[in-house]
C-alpha cells in the first residue's frame, strides 16, 4: 500500500540524496508519531555533542609512498603507514575498475533502525513478521580504535532476516544508541533480539559468528550460547573456490618435486597394502588445498598459502566481477547512523551517515550475494571429494500444502512472509505505496509486476492469489476507472495462468476505511463516498468476471491515528481473520469426491449434455461458396447463438444449440435456402 519513504525506517538520506526517490501520497506512519515522548527525546538529543565521522577516511591515504614517508618513524611504524595507503590505493582502483556492488534497494526496500526512538509498536510488528523466519546473515561494525580508546567500541549489528531470494528484511541496531535497559523499550528490543537469536534459527557470517558477536554480549540482548547453527561461509567460500579452481598440473607438478627435495635420506620404506592408503583422496586433497610454492596465475588461486582465506572484497571481485567499497571501514560508527537520532550537525555530517548506511548495507548484502551463488552453482561441489555442508539448517519441515500467495500494499507490511494452516501455506509479497495502476512508478502497480520475473514466478506456483490493494488507489482515482484497471488485470491474469480461472483463485479484498482526504478528494465525505463506490463496483465486477469478492471487519477504531493506516497490535486480527476466511472459502469450493467419482460425474454430465445438444441442433442445406468466416459473421448478423462452431459435412449445415430457446430462434429464422449461392451474393455485396 504505502511507499518506500525512509520516514519509516527511520532513515532520511540527504536532500541532495533524495531527489530521485518515488513519493506517492500514501506513507507509513512515522516512527516518531506513535507516542509524543519520542519528538521531546529528539529535541532532546539535538543539543548534545556527538564526535563525527569521516566522509571520505581513505582520501588523504591516496597518495601516501616511500618517498613522502615521514623520516622519524620506526621501521615498523613506517611498514603500517605505507601498509594503509596501499590497501586504500588498492581500494580506489577496484573502484575505478569495476562497476560498484550495491544492494538492491528496489526488491527489498530500506533497512529499519532500532536504537532509543524506535516505537514498541514497530518492534511488535517486527516480532510478529520475523516469527517463522529461520534464516539470518549476520554483521557488526565497531568503532576504530583511537589514542583516547585504544579497543575497539562495538557499535552496530546488521542482521538481515532471509525470507527468500527475492525478499528480506534488515535490522540495524545500534547498540550505543539504546533505551535505558529498565524501559518497556529495551524489553521489546531484547524480546525481538532473542526470538531472532534462537537455536531454531541459522546465522550466516563472513567470518566467525561468535568471535563477530563477543562484543555485543555485554548489551544482554540476546544469550550467546542459543547459537547452534552457524555458518562461517568465509572458510566454506574458500573451500568452495579452491574445489572449483584446481592447482594447475605444472603448479602439482612443482609442489610435488618441491617435497621430494625435502625428504631426509633416512628414510624406513615398509611394504604394505594399496588399499591402507586412499591415492586419488590425497591427489584430490593436492588438487585443492593451498601450499605455499602454489605457481597458479592469480586468476586461478589469488591466496596461496595454507591459511589463507578469502576477503569479502576480493570475493565479490572474482565472483561477481564488481567493486565492494571498503573505504568506510575504519570509521565512527557509534555516531549514530540513523537521521532521526539527531547527532548530526551540518549537511556533511548527513552524507558521512548515508556513506556508512550504504557499506553497512552492502556488507550485509555481499555475503548473502555469495551464499546465494553458492547454493545456485552447487554441481562442481558435488563432483569433489570434499563435501561442503551449504543446506540451511530448519525446523522440521511442513508438508507439502497449496500455496496462497498474498498481493499486498504496506496493509500486509508486518505479516509473517511464509505461513501455513492445516489446509494451505500463505506466502506474502508486501510492496509500500502498492496501486493498482501507477504510470510513473510501474514498480509500485499491480499491473506492471504481475508480469515481473519474481511476482511471475510466485504466480505460476500458486494455487491462488489474494490482492490486499486498494487504498492508494482510491486515494488519487476515481472508482470507475480503477474498476476498469481491474478488469484488465483479471483478463490479463487468466490469460497467462490458466489455473487462475476458477472463481475462487482470484480474491480480491475490499478497500478499508480511510479517513485522510487527498488531492482529488480534499474532504472526507468525497473520499468515503468514492471508497464506497469502489467496494461496490468492485462486488458487481466479481460476479461479472468471475472472481471472489472479500470484505473485512475493519472499523475506525482499529486505524492508526493518521486515519489511513492499521494499528500495528490489530494486525495479528487481520492476518488470522484473513487466513481462516481463506480456508474456509477455498475448502468450501474444493469437492470432497474422489478423483475418480469426479470423472464419472462429469462423463455422465457431458453425455447428458451430448444428447440435449443432438436434440437441439438445426440443420440447413449449404453452398459450398459458405467459408467459416463468412458463416460465423452471418449468424452474428442474424443474432443465431448457437453452442459451438458450425460443422458441415455433405453440404449440410448442423447448428448446435445449449437452450431450447436459441433452437427455436434458429429454426424460425433460417430459412431452407438460407445458405444458398444467391444469398452468398448478396451477403458479400452487403460487406462491400
């Protein structure tokens, strides 16, 4: 329903940032608006000092070398000063080189804040969604290390709950920006922290997850020993590499020389069987392991010695052939990254927030870019030796159910993404600022996603659709044509999916009240009365077009104070009410009959319907100048509706009827000579 404004997620990039984005008139509520303590703790913190970070940190790094290095260094400071001007050069010219890895804001939108002035309301929302979520990718960001704090202060995590492919929510929390831990505020962070952080669920990390955690542990968000199933995919991305990049032969064929030269002459050689020794598992480990005289070219084997492992930058270089910026790593990040906090001072101290939100982002997003890849490409896995274990660790696993697959706008923004009852499983695609029909923003309009590539596929392997969409739409046009959008999207739906012709695969909800007056309708009784006059638009069309037409319950009080919204805590209501009517409405249309009851109840239909129509057909002597065209275009004129395509065999026209009323239509009409060649003359003289 609502669009993608930062205002939601607590992020508000510059205006110069921002000019570009997509606005429509609807928009979630702001965070801040949920209860009026929330604007004094803003006003608040606007009047506190808060240390800044750096924009461009690596700038002044570019040019460092041994020729403008400071003499009073020692040989060991002077290595680390050359060191970081060199990992910054390196930096700047993959930047230069290759296009820019960034995270798809489009499919799955902006990130949510957590920190002192996220609502209880918001958390409950998110617990909520994030209940039958099992997967996560995991990071941190911590402070660089400072003459006045020589450790590192952790100061952010990034989780990113996995729902599919195509969707996935990230939180950013802020650890140094929490609410006092005696607050109803904290206890909603912690409850949502520890449902995330439960032993039901598995954590990707690029490294290792508890050592990326140990820091955080202090903050009692969570009980580190609930994590059981972890992934440390740098170490599995580096065996993953090394198995599908083999040493060269002439790189084998070196190492192998290399450690015949390094045996001792005092050697005791013993006679004992082949098959005590595994020779082609030992030539396999050869093949894939690191040594430290590897000769492959870098392309093959950019890391060369035994412990080496891959970094997150190099990886998305080699495997993606983009730039993962690491300019911002060492970096202030306890700053307070999100805008609403107020930290900032000047429009600079805002970009350098928005530099650090984007490499937060995509630090995140790269390791689940990779893992992604790596579960794509698992065949050259399969072919080696090594077993790498990449299959996500889940709950026991649901039987296989008809999916329901829910269209939604920012309505459906906190139900859970993947569900299931007894009956059917429910799959929800919530899209903020969703319409009907939106010319500029196809990204926000039912009649232009339908035919993407990843609302397609949930399309194609439903067993029905459910659209939550309307609000937007009946906000900013009128009820008549909103009515006629539908209709083309219906038409065009069972037109591509054969399986959605049946009544009760397509279900439409009726729009809920809205009280917030718009451009078109300035007042509240002109917007109400057009809501009014859609819904019921909307019920005549669903008996004409042959789909469902759903109302829900929905009354003033269970609106947002903006009048337009759904209160977070009524949400459970709505998505419960959803699924039982669901399941009662698409059990109800699904016989109890057997399989094989249902054909012989439909043979036996189909061949009373055989002899009704034998006994119902008109039969006229023909020319044969009559072609079919001709024919279909005379019964037209003539208002003859007969069953099915005429059929002429032997010079005889046989007209099949389904009423005795249309028979005796035809019968009075058509004359004996009705189809003869001078009637043909005359009938092609008229189309003339």
């Amino acid at each position: 329903m609502f669009t993608h404004r930062s205002i939601t997620y607590g992020f508000n990039p510059p205006s110069s940032l921002t000019n570009n984005l997509p606005h429509s008139n609807l928009s979630p509520p702001n965070i801040l608006e949920v209860n009026s303590r929330s604007n004094q703790v803003v006003n608040h913190c606007s009047n506190t000092y808060y240390h800044q970070p750096i924009l461009n940190p690596h700038q002044h790094f570019l040019h460092r070398n041994s020729s403008n290095c400071p003499l009073n260094l020692t040989q060991s400071k002077r290595t680390k000063w050359l060191k970081t001007g060199r990992k910054a050069q390196e930096n700047q010219q993959l930047l230069n080189t290759y296009e820019h890895f960034s995270w798809p804001i489009d499919n799955y939108g902006e990130p949510i804040h957590i920190h002192r002035l996220t609502s209880s309301l918001l958390l409950q929302g998110l617990t909520y969604k994030l209940s039958n979520v099992h997967l996560f990718s995991i990071d941190t960001e911590s402070d660089r290390p400072t003459r006045k704090n020589p450790n590192s202060i952790p100061a952010l995590i990034q989780i990113q709950a996995i729902i599919d492919k195509q969707q996935s929510t990230v939180l950013l929390l802020e650890v140094q920006h929490l609410p006092p831990r005696s607050s109803y505020l904290f206890q909603s962070i912690r409850t949502l922290c520890r449902q995330i952080f439960s032993s039901m669920n598995t954590f990707i990390a690029w490294g290792d997850i508890q050592h990326e955690l140990r820091a955080f542990e202090q903050f009692d968000l969570f009980d580190p020993n609930q994590l059981i199933h972890t992934i440390d995919f740098q170490r599995q991305f580096t065996d993953y590499w090394n198995i599908t990049h083999p040493h060269t032969s002439e790189c084998l064929h070196q190492h192998q020389q290399s450690d015949v030269e390094h045996e001792s002459d005092d050697v005791l050689i013993c006679l004992i069987n082949n098959t005590d020794l595994d020779a082609d598992a030992q030539q396999s480990n050869e093949q894939i392991e690191n040594f430290d005289d590897c000769i492959c070219p870098d392309t093959i084997r950019p890391y060369k010695t035994q412990n080496d492992v891959w970094s997150l930058q190099k990886a998305i270089q080699f495997i993606f052939h983009q730039a993962l910026d690491k300019s911002m790593t060492m970096n202030l990040w306890s700053c307070g990254i999100d805008l609403y906090l107020r930290t900032w001072r000047t429009s600079q101290d805002q970009e350098a927030r928005h530099a650090l939100l984007m490499y937060a982002m995509n630090d995140v997003f790269a390791t689940t870019t990779l893992y992604n890849y790596v579960q794509d490409h698992p065949s050259s896995i399969q072919q080696r030796t090594l077993s790498i274990q990449l299959n996500t660790i889940q709950p026991a696993s649901t039987p296989t159910l008809p999916t329901i697959f829910l269209f939604s706008d920012s309505h459906g923004k906190y139900f859970p993404p993947n569900s299931h009852s007894t009956k059917y499983c429910y799959t929800t695609k919530s899209i903020s600022g969703l319409q009907w029909y939106n010319s500029n923003h196809p990204n926000l309009a039912v009649h232009s996603l339908i035919n993407s590539t990843s609302i397609r596929s949930l399309l194609v392997s439903c067993y029905g659709v459910v659209f939550l969409v309307g609000t937007n739409s009946v906000r900013t046009t009128p009820a008549t044509n909103i009515i006629d959008q539908i209709t083309t999207i219906i038409d065009f739906l069972r037109q591509q999916h054969s399986h959605l012709t049946r009544k009760n695969r397509i279900i439409i909800i009726s729009s809920f009240p809205c009280f917030k007056p718009s451009t078109l309708f300035p007042t509240i009784h002109l917007l109400m009365a057009n809501v009014d006059q859609y819904n019921v638009m909307l019920l005549d069309l669903s008996i004409s077009k042959g789909f469902t037409f759903l109302t829900i319950p929905i009354s003033i009080d269970h609106l947002h104070s903006d009048q337009m919204h759904i209160e977070i805590q009524h949400i459970p209501y709505i998505y419960n009410y959803i699924q039982h009517s669901l399941d009662l409405l698409l059990s109800n249309s699904n016989t109890s009959r057997s399989l094989v009851a249902r054909h012989r109840r439909n043979h036996q239909r189909h061949e009373k319907l055989r002899l009704r129509q034998a006994s119902q057909t008109v039969i006229r002597p023909i020319s044969p100048r009559w072609k079919l065209h001709d024919l279909k275009a005379y019964l037209k004129f003539r208002n003859i509706r007969c069953y099915r395509l005429p059929e002429i065999r032997k010079h005889r026209l046989r007209l099949q009827f389904t009423h005795s009323t249309d028979r005796d239509h035809a019968e009075q009409t058509l004359h004996l000579d009705e189809f003869s060649d001078q009637n043909y003359h005359t009938w092609i003289s008229m189309q003339q």
